[in-house]
C-alpha cells in the first residue's frame, strides 16, 4: 500500500461559531473520515456527524453526506468495511456508527468509559442495536503496519491511525488538532508532549484531520 492509496472521505461540515475558534470569527470545518486498505480488512477511521438535537443542529448548521455515499464516491462499500476506528466518541465523529452494527469498533477503553457519561455525546450513537466495542489499553497493532497510538488532549481518550506504506507512513490525526497549523506548531515546539514525540519518531511523511483538509508534511 502506498501513502495514496489512503483515501479521505467527505462526510459533510459544519460552522465552528466564532466563540469556539479563538480568532473571533466563525469558521467553515469539514468533517472527513479516512479508509485504509490494510492486512486485517478494510479500517474506516469516523463515521460523519450524527444528529443531536435541535440547539445543536442551530449551533453548527452542519450539512452532511451519508456515511453509504461519501464512501462509494471512493469506490468503497459499506459492506467492505471490516473495522471501525473512531478517533474519539463524540457525536461529530460517530454519526454512521450504528450503520457498521456488528463490525468491531476500536476506541480507548477509558473513552468509551467516559462516552456513557452524562453530557459527553449521544448516547443512542454509542450504545446501538448490534454496538461491538474491542478496547485498547493504549499503543495498539491492529493490524501489520497499523498502528493506534493515543493522542490525548482534546479528550482524555483521543487517538490516532498511524499507517506504514511502501513509501512512507502517514497519521489519521483526527481531532488531535483541529488545524494542521497547530499540528505544525505543537510538532517544532522545544518540548513537544509525549505522544507527539512518539508521533515524530515514526517518521511521518504526512498528517491528515478530521476537520481540516489541509495536510501537514515534515
């Protein structure tokens, strides 16, 4: 597999109001998800935006593509896909979860701990008819040359998709970093945390997100 053949999916966006930016202005962020064809199956990291009722559905305006078309304008089934991966559980990022019932969905067991938490997502996305939950306790192969690796700060429970291709490895960051500017600004910091110390040393070629289009390369 080559750093192309990872391939990002376009579930729709949604308007950041200008008090969650920090620049005073609201902002247009996509929403993308991303499918790796790897030894263990097909691996789709996020699912789109789920519905969360009324107020929230005022505060981000979001306009979304079905988890079924966004994927076939990739040439992939829904059918195909073997393993779920969600960066963490909020409702942004797990909307089509419970349209993969029955496939293993991979999260952090303290995340899912902390998703079933008054206030933290849906919950009728988290715990759905035919939900099937494989925990990690922190660094995970799930399959050759996929690597989970937690990614905390955004939740407690973050994590990412670190992939080896032929031609180098590419990170499915998530929300990691809601902007590869911060991505690239915490990556040159004199003291970066320890994930990201743990990211860089795996020699990233390319870093993508889940809400920013643009990609980060050393």
């Amino acid at each position: 597999m080559r750093i192309d053949d990872v391939r990002r999916v376009q579930l729709g966006s949604f308007v950041r109001p200008a008090e969650e930016t920090g620049t005073g202005q609201p902002r247009v962020e996509h929403v993308l998800g991303y499918v790796v064809r790897s030894p263990a199956g097909l691996v789709l990291l996020d699912t789109g935006m789920g519905e969360a009722g009324a107020e929230t559905e005022a505060h981000y305006r979001p306009s979304r593509v079905p988890l079924p078309d966004a994927l076939a304008r990739v040439g992939v089934g829904l059918d195909e896909v073997a393993l779920v991966v969600n960066c963490h559980l909020h409702f942004d990022h797990i909307g089509g979860n419970p349209l993969l019932a029955g496939r293993p969905v991979l999260a952090q067991r303290g995340e899912l701990e902390a998703a079933r938490r008054p206030d933290y997502t849906v919950p009728e996305l988290v715990d759905f008819p035919g939900a099937r939950y494989e925990l990690l306790d922190g660094e995970t192969e799930i399959a050759t040359g996929v690597l989970v690796v937690p990614t905390p700060g955004h939740v407690e429970g973050h994590q990412s998709l670190v992939v080896a291709c032929t031609d180098g490895t590419v990170v499915l960051a998530g929300q990691a970093h809601d902007t590869a500017a911060e991505w690239a600004a915490h990556a040159a910091a004199d003291e970066p945390s320890p994930w990201m110390r743990r990211i860089l040393a795996l020699d990233p070629r390319r870093v993508v997100f889940a809400h920013d289009a643009a990609v980060w390369e050393p």
